[in-house]
C-alpha cells in the first residue's frame, strides 16, 4: 500500500489540483508549522480524528483553521449526538495510517465522515496541511480541496 504522502500526490495529480510541496522541520504545532511554511494559521488545516463520546463509531474526520479550537458538542451534533471525543493515537493510525499531528485533510476510509469548517475555506485562496508526515506539507489551491474532497460544511469552531 501507498504511504499517504505518495496518496496524495497521486491524487492530486489526478485531478490536475494547484498545489505545492514544501520539506520542513518535522513539526506538529499549527502555529510553528504555519512559520515553517510560510502560510498564516488560519490557512493551515488542522484535521483531528473524532467519535461520539464513549463510542466507537461514527468517526469524523474534522478540519478547522489552525488559528480555531473545536467545538465537541458542535461535532456531536454533526455525527447524530451529544458530543465528540477525540481519538487515541493508535485507533487515529489505525483509521488514517499517520500519526495524530500529521493527518491531511482528506479521508480514504469509507467509516470515516469528512466534516471542514466553512471559515477555512473561505479566509485564502490556499489551505496549508500536513502531508501525512511531520516533515512535509502541501499548500493546495482551495476550491480544488473542494472539489476533490467534497467534504460536508459544518460550524464546528468554538465561540
């Protein structure tokens, strides 16, 4: 099987996708990894592997803006409850095969729901994410991510 680097690329190759590929310091932080790429935080996607409280399944995967912190109840809500959790770092490498900090924003796991928050995809022309590593990232055109990802829009920011 592809790492999920190599996916990727693929994948957007595919679909003929405005991006680029920047090497860095492996880097989990939204923050720091923004600098290291030279984007801002609010352009960075930061995506996090959730489920229903106290539940296996559903799972979602939820991407925001670096520079936001998510909402449990908002994504409870989202997946048909009362509030999310966030997974462990072995069912999120299970699920995604990356490690938590270095997940794209992108599923390939039918059990997983894609849920982005509309404030990411409406601040830049251009989101920033990890790309399945700590050391790479892409910073892909957004309407493109749109269009490739075809995610569900949900609020899902706090505040």
């Amino acid at each position: 099987m592809q790492n999920m680097f190599d996916r990727l690329v693929a994948l957007l190759d595919a679909h003929a996708a405005t991006y680029r590929v920047l090497m860095h310091d492996a880097e989990g932080q939204s923050a720091r990894v923004a600098e290291l790429r030279g984007t801002e935080p609010g352009q960075g996607a930061k995506a996090m592997l959730c489920a229903l409280k106290g539940q296996a399944e559903p799972y979602a995967l939820v991407i925001l803006p670096g520079d936001q912190r998510l909402d449990m109840k908002k994504v409870g809500a989202a997946l048909g409850g009362k509030k999310a959790e966030l997974v462990n770092a072995q069912t999120a490498m299970q699920l995604t095969g990356c490690r938590i900090g270095a997940i794209p924003p992108f599923t390939f796991d039918e059990r997983i729901q894609l849920i982005v928050d509309p404030s990411l995809t409406t601040g830049y022309g251009e989101i920033a994410f990890n790309a399945g590593r700590l050391d790479a990232s892409m910073v892909l055109d957004t309407q493109d991510y749109l269009s490739i990802a075809k995610p569900r829009l949900v609020d899902i920011r706090q505040g």
